[in-house]
C-alpha cells in the first residue's frame, strides 16, 4: 500500500489519485520500429515497440518495468505539402517519436475527412503516429553542416545542399549519378566546367564553336591538302 493512502490529508488524495489517471494518459514517447508494413507498404504504417518501460506493482508493492505492447498500424509521417512529399526508406531499429491523438483515429484512418469517433477512448495506446528522425545519442549522426539544408546519407558520403548564406547549390556522391527525364533538360550558366572525360550517345547541336585544345571545328585549316579527290591530312593548330 502506498503509505500517502494513510494520510488524512485530502490535498494527498487527490494529488495520488490525478497521478494515477495522468499516469494512463498517453502523449508522446520515444519508440523503435520493428517493421514498416511489408504486407502493404502503400499502407504506409508502421509497426514500433515503446523505447520507455511501463512501471507496475508486483506481488510485494515494489515498482518493476515491463515492456510496454507493440504499436502496430501507426501512420508514419513523411514531410509532404502541395502535391509534393519527400519520403525515405524506413527500416527496423529506426528510431522515432510516437504522438499520440487526443481522440480515436480509426475513421480518419480508414476513410479520411472529418468522421466521427468510433471510440471514445483518449490519449491511447492505439492512436499513435511515428514522426521518423528524432535519435538517442548512440545513434546521432556527425558532420551537421551549420550553414546549409542537406538531403543526405547518414553516414555523409552522399548530399545535396542549398547553402543560406551563398545560395550555392552541391551535390556529392562516392557512388553514381544519373538524370532521366521525358523532356528536355535545360542548363543555362555562364560557364559549364566538366572534370573528366565525357561521352555523348546521339548527335550534338552547337551554335557556336567546338574546340579540341587549340582546334577550332570552325575555322581550323588541314595540312597536305591534294587538289582532285584526295584526302587531307591533319588539322593545323
């Protein structure tokens, strides 16, 4: 028996007897994914097992942790607005935070819109949404660039970034790059800088001149030029 439940003291009841119904009362907590769901990912819900133990009281009054269930179905929120969402791979040992709805979200879930509940539970268990990229220190991730926005690997080796403050625009990779697209690809700049070797599967319009070192394709001149039918010889620097 909790000894303040001997105290004549109305103040202690109540505080004691709040603490258990807040104790009930689920807001947000830290988890694990177990599983996003394999059976159907367009589903986009996870799986995740609370990072915090539940406390109780065994047979002796003494306070023990116990896992707390598995949440399963939890809608996983991806950053996403006007048509567009930026979604990523989530695997098991992701961490995450799950908030919990205020009210039960089974309608909403199942047929979107404003719908009515179909239980009145509160602040449950049942009613949790994943939010992906919260990180317990063992797992946080080094090299945080303090001056630009990054889309990149965990372990840095590939980003994009707009930098704030040059309005530079990088892309790194230690593996391939490609571009594919229906359309044309347009690229307007003062100057375009290609470090390595290039080539090209289809023909090349240019309006202006092509140049191989010091070789204009438009104005070079040909050393042993026969009159008649023959063949020129190399190209004149």
């Amino acid at each position: 028996m909790d000894s303040r439940e001997r105290m004549n003291d109305p103040v202690v009841g109540l505080t004691v007897a709040l603490g258990g119904w807040q104790s009930k009362m689920q807001t947000a907590i830290p988890g694990i994914i177990q599983s996003f769901n394999t059976d159907n990912p367009d589903s986009m819900t996870c799986t995740v097992q609370p990072a915090i133990s539940g406390q109780v009281r065994d047979e002796t009054g003494a306070l023990i942790g116990v896992e707390l269930p598995l949440l399963v179905d939890c809608p996983v929120q991806f950053p996403a607005g006007g048509g567009c969402t930026l979604t990523f791979p989530v695997k098991p040992g992701d961490e995450c935070l799950v908030v919990f709805s205020s009210r039960c979200i089974d309608s909403w879930w199942q047929s979107g819109g404003i719908q009515a509940q179909a239980d009145l539970r509160m602040h449950d268990l049942s009613d949790g949404f994943a939010l992906l990229g919260f990180r317990s220190q063992p797992r946080v991730i080094g090299s945080i660039s303090g001056t630009a926005a990054q889309l990149r690997t965990d372990d840095g080796a590939a980003f994009i970034e707009v930098d704030s403050s040059t309005h530079a625009i990088n892309a790194v990779t230690s593996g391939a790059a490609s571009i594919s697209a229906q359309g044309n690809i347009t690229m307007t700049a003062p100057l375009v800088t290609i470090n390595g070797d290039m080539k090209v599967n289809g023909r090349v319009d240019t309006t202006g001149d092509v140049k191989a070192d010091t070789i204009s394709l438009l104005t070079h001149k040909t050393s042993g030029v026969t009159p008649g039918g023959g063949t020129s010889g190399v190209p004149v620097p």
